[in-house]
C-alpha cells in the first residue's frame, strides 16, 4: 500500500508540475521543488533538441551528403546566436529570479519587458547581416561549391529567421525566471509539432507546397518557432500567471537593460568562447572530408538531443538559486545545486551506457552510409564517457548564471575551450594523425576539466555575495 500511495503521489506531483501550478520555490523540500521545475524543463528541453533532430532526420532521407554538411556547418556558426540567446536568457532569468524571491512581481514583469526589448534589436541586427552574407559565412567556414550550391539557401534563411530562435530562448528563461516553467514546455510543444507535421512538406513538397529540399528544413523550423513565440507573447499579454507584463511600463528602462546586459554578456561570453571553439572542432572535421563531418554533424544532432534535457535539470538549479538569494536563503540555493547536479550525474551516467552499447543503431536511423555511420558512432561512444563529469558541470554553471556571475563560468570556458580543447584536438587529430578521433577525445578531456574547476570554485560560496 505504500508503494501505491508514493507512486500516486509522484503522478500527482507529476501532473501539477505539467499544469504548470505555481509554487513557491524558496520554502519547503528541496527534492519537491526539483522535481516541480525539472519535470517541464527536461520536457522543454527535450522538444527543442527534437528541432535539430527532426531537421536532420528529414534532411538525411535527401541522400545528399552535402545537404547534411551544410547544416553543420550553418548549425555550427548559429551557434554564435544561440550563444547571445542562451547569454540574454541568463540575464532574464536571473533578474526575474531575483525579483521573484524578494516578491516583488512588478519588478520581475518589467525586467521580462525590457529583455524582450533586447532580444529584438539584436536579433533585427543579426538577420540583416546574414541576408546580405550567407555565403560568405560559409567560405569562412570552409564549405566547397558543391555543398554552397546545394545549401546556402538553408543558411540564409536561419539568418533572416533567427529573431524566432532569440526570442523563444529569451521569453522561455522570463518563464523559467518565475518559477512556471510549465508554460515555456507548452510554447516548445506547439512549436515542435508544427514543425514535425511541415518540415517534410517543404524539404520534399506537399500540394500547393514545392519542393525545397534542404532549404525547407529552414522554412519549416522558423515556423515552427515563430509559432511558439506568437504563443509565448499571447500569454505573456494576457497575464494568467504571476508576470503581468501588461502592468510593466511600456517605456525603455535604460537602468534595467544596463544591469540586464551585465550579467547578460558575461553569459553570453562563455557561450560564445564554447561555441567559437566548437566552430573551430568543424573546421578541422571539414578537412577530412564529407563523410567524417556528416558523421559529426549528426552525432552532434544526437548528442544535443540528450544534453538539452539535462540542461533542463541545471535551469531548474538556477532558478532555485536565483529565488532563493532573493529570499536570503543561500544554504538552501546551495543544496539545491548539490542535490540537482546529483541526479544530473544519475541521467547521464545511463545515456552514456546507451551511447557505448546502441549507437551503430542510433546512427543507422539517420544514415545508411557506413563511413558515415562509423563516425558518427565514435563520436558518440567517445564524447559519451565524459558525461559522468558533466552532469555535474553543467548544473554547477547554471548556478553560476543562476547566482547573477556569470564572470566566473565565462574564465572557466576560457581556458578549457581555448587553452586545452582546440590545441588539443589539433594535436590529437593532425599533429599525432589520428584523424577525427582526436576532436572527439578532446571534447570529453576538456569537459571533465572544466567541471572540476567549477567544483572547486563554487565551494569557495563567493557566489553567494552577488548583487543583481
């Protein structure tokens, strides 16, 4: 009987964290409120892993390997705007985090307002760059005529679209930010089925709709968000939850942007170094051809597929870190971090056994070329076994960011990705000619660096001072 009443009680727990019912966060179990943010982050995360899944799964079905390399390639340069993204989101959440735990819900609505500002500039900056110069980003990256003639349209499209990326990332983390994080896992949901149900129309054509090969794969997938960002804003102007953004001034608050984009640019900076040098991993893959950097771009794909839900699980951290330093609580935000990087570690552990033991079969899903497949297939079980290390990494970044400093995770970036990673891999794989096992074997010893630094630093509890 007690067995049956814990797993009723977990399925009702369950169903109130997908409800999205609002709880506060910086009193009671700690164990519960993990549960009641994880469970719609993990969701949240999970759908927008399935864009880049989805995307390549239809693209692949082309039987063009050079359709599949310029989605690496663009996905690898479009890293740089979900770096900002990512960087701003950090700022938002924090702040409205922040706000939250001291209860001060108008505080937290204007600091929603002025962040979507933000998005919306850099955004409109971005997208008429990448109008104007596709192509040239992909001759930087190192992309042949072929894969330019078969795919820049892909590119130029993510470009001009990217407005739906900045503000899905953005608003969702203001969702995060308050605690109903029920609320972002819906806008992905929507978002996600629309794009499953279209991609193959416009990649392959549908009625009216023509075939637009890889390019469509781009169409569909800004609808796709674009469609959840028109949700997200719906809700936000109707003001169901705690935000009631339609009570926030309508005017530019230049104090809050200013404090938003501190803490926002040192987010924004430790993603831009990782992605800068994961840029850098796909220009040494591209130098051993379309098979090798197909293989990478779609194991890349699958590991996405599984960090992001994890990345749930370190937002759900840093929203119990951000509420409860403004509740002046920090042993309790502290042993939230513990406790969540605990069951992270937990997760991954199992991903990993999967990766060693299933990823030829992982791979065949996406591919039937066996070059191709035995790359992807290293890649996979190499990367995987560091992931022990960075289920805990990722969730002691995140509370980082979380805490408002965002400085220290951005020097700890520094010298993993650029000092250790790049030279590394380079060593690795032409110096010592192993080839595209030594990117992959770089990967997984930077990352279990960087992770034991960051334990060593957030015992030190500086974090705990930061103002915001």
């Amino acid at each position: 009987m007690r067995g049956l009443a814990k797993t009723t009680s977990i399925f009702q727990l369950f169903k109130q964290a997908i409800r999205g019912d609002e709880q506060n966060f910086t009193e009671g179990s700690i164990n519960k409120a993990i549960f009641m943010l994880s469970i719609p982050m993990i969701l949240e995360m999970a759908m927008e892993s399935l864009f880049a899944v989805v995307d390549i799964f239809y693209v692949s079905r082309l039987n063009d390997s050079n359709a599949v390399a310029v989605v690496g390639l663009t996905e690898s340069v479009l890293t740089i705007v979900y770096s900002i993204a990512i960087g701003l989101s950090m700022g938002a959440t924090a702040m409205v985090a922040r706000r939250i735990g001291e209860k001060n819900a108008k505080g937290a609505a204007e600091a929603a307002l002025q962040s979507i500002y933000i998005g919306f500039a850099i955004a409109f900056l971005i997208g008429v760059l990448g109008f104007f110069f596709y192509k040239d980003v992909l001759i930087l990256m190192g992309a042949s005529e072929e894969i330019i003639a078969t795919g820049s349209g892909y590119t130029r499209w993510m470009f001009v679209g990217n407005f739906s990326v900045m503000l899905l990332f953005l608003i969702n983390a203001v969702f995060r930010g308050a605690g109903n994080a029920a609320v972002a896992m819906r806008s992905l949901w929507f978002a996600n089925i629309l794009n499953i149900i279209i991609d193959p129309m416009f990649i392959f054509g549908f009625g009216f709709i023509p075939e637009f090969g890889v390019e469509g794969a781009a169409i569909a997938t800004n609808i796709g968000r674009t469609a959840g960002v028109i949700y997200q804003i719906v809700y936000l102007i109707r003001g169901k939850g705690i935000l009631k953004i339609h009570q926030a001034p309508l005017a530019v608050n230049w104090s809050i942007i200013g404090r938003l984009l501190k803490v926002s640019v040192g987010g924004t900076s430790q993603f831009l170094i990782a992605s800068a040098s994961w840029i850098f991993l796909v220009k040494i893959m591209a130098g051993f051809g379309s098979a090798a950097l197909a293989g990478y771009t779609i194991a890349v794909r699958v590991i996405m597929f599984t960090i992001l839900p994890s990345w749930g699980m370190s937002n759900a951290s840093a929203t119990l870190v951000g509420q409860n330093l403004g509740a002046e609580q920090p042993e309790r935000a502290e042993q939230s971090v513990w406790k969540t990087g605990f069951y992270n570690m937990i997760f991954l552990s199992m991903v990993m056994v999967v990766f060693l033991l299933f990823s030829e079969n992982i791979l065949s899903l996406f591919t039937t070329e066996e070059e191709v497949i035995y790359y992807g297939k290293r890649c996979l079980q190499i990367i995987g076994l560091g992931y022990i290390f960075y289920g805990y990494g990722m969730v002691i970044a995140q509370s980082f960011n979380g805490a408002g400093d965002t400085k220290t995770p951005t020097v700890l970036n520094l010298f993993a990705f650029w000092f250790l990673q790049i030279p590394l891999a380079y060593v690795l794989a032409i110096q010592l000619e192993f080839g595209p096992i030594g990117v992959f074997a770089a990967i997984p010893i930077a990352e279990s660096a960087l992770t034991i630094a960051s334990i060593i630093i957030f015992r030190k509890g500086k974090w705990k001072s930061v103002k915001i």
